[in-house]
C-alpha cells in the first residue's frame, strides 16, 4: 500500500569591521550568548598590556592603542577537538565499525546517499544494463544517467520508526502530536532527510504506513511512554531548530561592488576634468557638507554616479522590507516613456525624464504592517533590555549586547575580569524618505494580458541597505581616555578588584551532532552500511566570570550624515546611495487587476515571504520540500503624485498621455518549462500552490508563465548559484521556485467559490507530479 501523508490543513545588527588586520577581540551580536571564546595573544601584545599595569596608561598608550586596534576581530574560528575524535574512533572500534572510513567521510556520505536515491528509483528509472555482465565503465555511465534523470528523485522520506509491537494507536490530532514548525504552520517539519520517518500508526499492521517528522512522532511517543525506538529519540534531541535563512547579504554584494580595480575613488571631482590647480586628497569630502540630498550631484565622488543600464550587473534586492521602512517617495526616471504602457518606446534621447510618484498604502489590510511594526518595536526594545540588564551586572552568563570583548589570555585558568567595551544602540532604519526607479525598454522580463514587467535599477539610501561603521581604532582610542579617567595616569586610582583572579578561561566544548550510520540493500540486493555523518564537536576557548564593562563614547558612523573619521575615510569612500535590482511591474490603460494584486501582496501573511531551514511534507506531495518564500518580496506600489497633477489612476497627464502605477517587487527569474523540471522540481512548484492554499489563497491563474524559478539556494553567493544551476548534468539543483501574477487570487474566507477553485487547482498539481497531461 501506498504510504500516506499526514492529514492536515531585521536582522540583527552587526558592525561593519573596517580595520582588515582585526586579530583579537570579537563581536557580540544583539543575541544571546552562552560564553565569548577567545582566540591568541602573541607575547608581544602580552608585554604591552604588562606595560600599561607597570608603567602606566599614559606612558605605553601608544603602545596599547595598536595592540587593541590589532586585536578588534569580528569572528573566531573554533579549533578541532582532537580528544573528542579520539574518542569517537574508540566508540567506533568497540562497534566493530572501521574507522579508517572516516578518512573519507564525505565520499562515503555522498556515495550512500547516491546509493538510496538509485534504491528507491527501481520504478521511476530503471536500470537498463545487466550490471552482472556490464563493465566498470558501462555501470559508471548507467550510475550516471540514472542519477541525473529528471525522473529520479533526489528527496525523499527513507528511515523507519520501529514501533512496540504493543504500543498504543497513534491518532492525527491533539497537542501531544505537535512537533517542531516554522512560521507557516505546517505541521511536518525536519531540519534534515534524516529528520523524516515512515511509521505505522496501528503496530499490529504491517501495512498502513505513513510519514511524518521525528519530532512530531517523538512528540507523542514521550506522551505514551512509548521508549522503543530509543536511537530514534536520541536523534530527535539533536535534530536542529527551525530558524529562518537570509538572502544573500545585499551589504557585502554592493560592498564588493564598490571596489572597483583599476579606477581611483575620489571627492575630487577635478579626477573626471580638465581643471587645473591644487587638488585635495582623494578621500576628503567637499567643505560643505554633508549635501542637501543624498541624490546631488555633490553626494556621488568620482567615478559615480553609473549611467543606468551601463556596466556592471546589479545585485538582486532579495530581503524583506517592512511597509513601514518602504520608500515614501519614489522619483522615476523614464527618458523612454516606458510608463505610457503600451508597448512601443519613445526614440532615445539625452533628456532624462522624470516623474515623481507617491506610495499608496491599502487601508484594508494592515494585519501585517501592524505586526511588521510591533516586531520592530519588540526587537529595539529587547535589545536595550538586553544592554541595560548587562550593564547591571556584567557576566559571561549574561546575554550580550552589541560590543567587543577583550582577550588576555591564551591558555585556560584563572584571570582578572576581562574588558567588554559596550557599543551604542545602532540606529533604527525608518521610513525611507525617497527612492529612484530607472526605466529602460531593453531590461523586459515580458509581457502579459494587461502588463508589462522590467527589470529596474532601485536606487536607495546606502545606509538603508548597508550597516553604518563602527571605527574600532576610534574605539581603542576612547577606551584609553575612560580607563586613564577612572583608573588614573598611573593607575593609581584603579579599583584591586579588577585585579583579581575572578574570572577564568575553560575550555567549552559543544557537541552539535553524533556519528550517524546508515543501512540499505544495494543495487546486488546486499546489505550495506555507511557512515553518512561524522561527529561534530565545536572547542572554544571560553571566558567565564565577570566583565569590567566600559560603554563606548564613539557613535556610529553614517558619510550622509557627516563625515568618516580620519581612519574611516580613507578607505570608504563612495555614494550615499546603492543600486539594486527588481522588477517593475506596470498595467495598460483601464485595468485593475495591478490595483488588485496590490491590494493582495499587503494582505499575505509573513510566512509567504519567509525563507526557513529544513524540509516541510506539504500534503498531499509526499517528498519533502525545502522551507523557502511562496512569493516574490514586495516593495511597494506607486502612482503619481497628486503634488505634481490631479491624476487620478488611468487620467490622462501633462501630454495627454497615460502613466502606469507602479508595482515593485522582487526579480525572481524566469517562467518554468514543465518539460525539463526534475520529479524533485515538480514537487517543489506544486508545493507551492498547496502552501498558497493553506495559507488561505486561490492563485486563480494557474500557468507555466506565473511559476518562475532562479539558481539558488537564495543565501548562496550569484557565482555558487551559477555554479548550482550547471550541476547533474547541466539540470542544475538548489533552483529557488516563486508563485507569481496574483491580480486574481481572493482570500478563501471571503469567496464562495474559492473553494472549488481550490479544488481545481489542487487536482491539476496532483495530476500534474504524478505525471498526468501536464495542464500549466
């Protein structure tokens, strides 16, 4: 019998490390932390801080300056816990298991999990050579065609729960069935493959199996009593949390992009001129400053601004922006009268032609922009309670605010308080107060009954997207003025309890996951095993014990506000804007269907846009899928400016020529070809339509054109993403699939007949993954 599915309907801050020879003190992001690890200290840097505790701060602040300008470093790397593989490879030795295996862990991991997917694809693609008679080669090259066959499926649910043969019956609701979920309320959530199981829910029966996840099984076992599947249990404590994925930092990609090789930055706009006389240093910004508007020419140093549409690719605005954040005011620039929305472009020309538009806001549906700005609210004020609550009493054990600790010691053992320097609060991002759109009839991403959609440049406050700086020298420098100020030139004012051997170093060891072995029957009908996960420990060195906590004077640096220190400047010099990619989405004369689609991205709930690790089993696919958006983010929708003329939507304006609305959203590649989509693919894209509807929405348009897909994963780099798209034999893997056109879609709840289209649509997927006349 067929098994059976279950039944069932801003980030936080971080500093931007300017100095690139950082070594020693880490950041504490605004989250909690268990302990600060620490990293070496090279005796010299250990005799300069005996300097300052002999002879004084005055005497060796040169000195100590450099030490800690050296030692400011974002990140640690844990070193390799030789003890605990030592261990593992007794462990290993005692169950008969080679440990000479995990010299190739990963081979051998990889090599079982091609094994289980050619296992389980004896159906959906045989093999087509005697593997008695068939050569190395011939096998290799069948190996091969079957793994990349677009029938194969790469995910799949394969481990079994062992039941007690007199174990109760496992019912479908109730609490003790509630397992581990994401924001979108599916209840079949694994962080792994290996976090799925084929169960019975009657263990009398040997048929009747069904699927669900470790966690939710496990859920109700320990409700029951039932301990039989006691390795099963144990996995289930490991298994990772739910926690959402980031795209891809639009920071670092703008950042990487500012750094052009063989072009001089420079504030001296002479650079690009013939003008003679003295010139100023390239970094420092003109007198007068900062400028009126971050969009004068005065705020762009040389070689910007860019010319739209010339040079380098954009990075793709992939992140989700609050309505609250969204631009209030957006100035578009459409020297092609692309915005007439009838398909024919004006001649080229030098004039650049502008118009202002204006956010509209739905006065309907607000659930989400009300929640968008609570959360905000929620997050800024945890994090002051976070600082205040460590400022009280500052610990290891406390949660740690936005800061840098410093190290001073190499080895474990006891140690004087070490020093934590608390930063400021990072500034909120609000409204937007103005944004540009540039428009051009050879960035068309197509074309349908009543629109017309392009890939536009967005152009946006930098500070907006990239994270303002932190000068870390600043830092050192202050902090030698406070501990002069409280400890005196000499220290002879300074506090005995910062000298004694309160707190310590110890080594922390954290183990986050356990060998795993796995079993199968191969291609030859022989039972085999594979390691197909080794141990992972996680060492630190860690210090535990109290903190001398010092709360920074120097305050977060933004170049449009004013300008860089003299250590920022000099290697930070761009605009006070960024560009960025997205779609811009216009409709034709007379037609709504914009307004509406509009209307119906404000009133989707978060969990459309979110993006979670794992897996979900998303009823009735019974392949697991990953936990990405449903729906392409959305950043705003845009009509004329009643400033600028009384138009009204569809009125006509200044030459007596229409000007579409706007709607911005997220460019998520191209239409689907059903023909070419692996049986994995498939699944992922009906799974979409099923999570639309158990989200509450009919799509009401169902078609190839409105399912798009990009190389993914979204939290990868655009070169790995390009990579991903070439694998299994130019198939590609990790393709990130968005539902897209929703001017049809209605809420169920609130349409009578949603309900039949919901069943119409939910057939035609069904049909279409198990291989039916494909209906897109």
């Amino acid at each position: 019998m067929e098994p059976q599915v279950e039944d069932h309907p801003m980030e936080v801050s971080s500093t931007v490390w300017n100095a690139p020879e950082v070594q020693q003190v880490i950041e504490a992001g605004d989250h909690p932390m268990e302990t600060a690890s620490a990293t070496e200290i090279a005796p010299e840097r250990a005799e300069a801080e005996a300097k300052v505790e002999t002879q004084g701060y005055h005497e060796a602040a040169s000195t100590v300056i450099e030490v800690i300008h050296d030692a400011l470093n974002p990140m640690i790397e844990p070193s390799s816990s030789s003890e605990a593989l030592n261990k593992f490879l007794q462990d290993l030795q005692k169950s008969g298991m080679d440990p000479s295996a995990l010299e190739n862990a990963e081979e051998q991991a990889k090599r079982f999990f091609e094994d289980l997917i050619l296992s389980s694809a004896t159906y959906d693609t045989p093999c087509k050579i005697d593997m008695a008679t068939a050569t190395d080669e011939e096998k290799a090259a069948e190996r091969k065609r079957r793994l990349y066959s677009r029938r194969t499926h790469h995910r799949f649910v394969f481990q079994d729960w062992p039941r007690d043969p007199n174990g109760k019956p496992v019912m479908k609701d109730g609490p003790e069935r509630k397992g581990k979920q994401t924001s979108n309320g599916l209840e079949i959530w694994g962080a792994t493959l290996f976090d799925f199981y084929m169960f019975r829910r009657f263990p009398e029966q040997k048929s009747g199996v069904t699927f669900s996840s470790g966690s939710r099984i496990a859920a109700w076992m320990k409700t029951h009593g039932e301990d039989y599947a006691k390795d099963q249990l144990a996995a289930v404590e490991e298994e990772e949390e739910p926690h959402h994925i980031w795209p891809c930092l639009i920071s670092k990609l703008i950042m990487d992009g500012e750094q052009r090789s063989g072009l001089t930055k420079s504030w001296n706009r002479s650079q690009d001129t013939n003008v003679e006389g003295p010139k100023c240093e390239d970094w420092k910004v003109p007198d007068i400053w900062p400028p009126k508007s971050i969009f004068s020419p005065e705020a762009y140093p040389f070689p910007w601004p860019d010319k739209p549409f010339e040079g380098r690719k954009l990075p793709a605005l992939q992140s989700y922006i609050t309505q609250g954040q969204l631009p209030a005011k957006l100035v578009v620039h459409d020297s092609r009268k692309i915005l007439r929305a009838n398909g024919r472009r004006a001649p080229a020309t030098d004039d650049d032609i502008t118009h202002v538009y204006k956010l509209v806001e739905s006065k309907k549906h607000t659930e989400r922009a009300k929640f968008d700005e609570n959360e905000l609210k929620e997050s800024d004020a945890k994090r002051r309670h976070i600082r205040d609550k460590f400022l009280r009493n500052p610990h290891s054990s406390k949660d740690h605010p936005s800061g840098i600790m410093l190290n001073r010691r190499d080895t474990p053992g006891p140690c004087a308080p070490v020093i934590f320097v608390v930063y400021p609060h990072l500034p909120e991002r609000g409204r937007i107060p103005e944004a540009h759109l540039y428009l051009s009839p050879n960035a068309a991403l197509g074309q349908g009954n009543h629109s017309y959609v392009y890939r536009a440049e967005f152009e946006l406050p930098r500070s907006f997207l990239v994270d303002e700086l932190m000068c870390t020298q600043c830092v050192a420098e202050d902090l030698m003025k406070i501990l002069e100020e409280q400890d005196g030139p000499n220290c002879e004012t300074r506090d005995p309890k910062w000298d004694q051997p309160t707190g310590r170093y110890e080594y922390k060891v954290t183990h986050k996951t356990s060998a795993a072995k796995g079993f199968f029957k191969g291609e030859d009908g022989v039972a085999k095993e594979r390691l197909v996960r080794c141990p992972e420990d996680i060492v630190e060195l860690a210090y535990v014990g109290p903190y001398r906590a010092i709360e920074t004077r120097v305050q977060y640096q933004n170049l449009a506000l004013g300008p860089y220190c003299e250590h920022l400047a000099k290697e930070n010099i761009h605009p006070l804007t960024a560009k960025v990619s997205v779609a811009a989405k216009l409709s034709i004369n007379g037609d709504r269907h914009l307004e509406r689609e509009a209307e119906n991205y404000q009133a989707f709930p978060r969990h459309f846009f979110e993006h979670w690790n794992g897996y979900n089993i998303v009823y009735p696919v019974h392949h697991p899928v990953p936990v990405t958006p449903v729906i392409p983010q959305y950043y705003g929708y845009y009509v004329v400016s009643e400033r600028y003329s009384n138009q009204k939507e569809g009125d006509d304006v200044d030459d007596g020529e229409y000007l579409s609305p706007i709607l911005l959203l997220e460019d998520c590649g191209t239409s689907i070809d059903p023909e070419v989509l692996s049986a994995d693919d498939k699944n992922e894209c009906a799974a979409l339509v099923f999570k639309f509807h158990q989200g509450g929405w009919t799509h009401g348009s169902i078609a190839r054109r409105n399912i798009v897909r990009q190389p993914g994963p979204l939290n990868a780099f655009p070169e790995q993403r390009k990579l991903n798209a070439k694998k299994r034999g130019g198939r590609g893997e990790d393709w990130s699939y968005r539902l897209i056109d929703f001017g049809r879609s209605t809420f169920i709840e609130t349409n009578s007949e949603a309900y039949k289209t919901v069943l119409e649509e939910r057939t035609a997927m069904d049909n279409w993954i198990h291989d039916g006349p494909i209906q897109l």
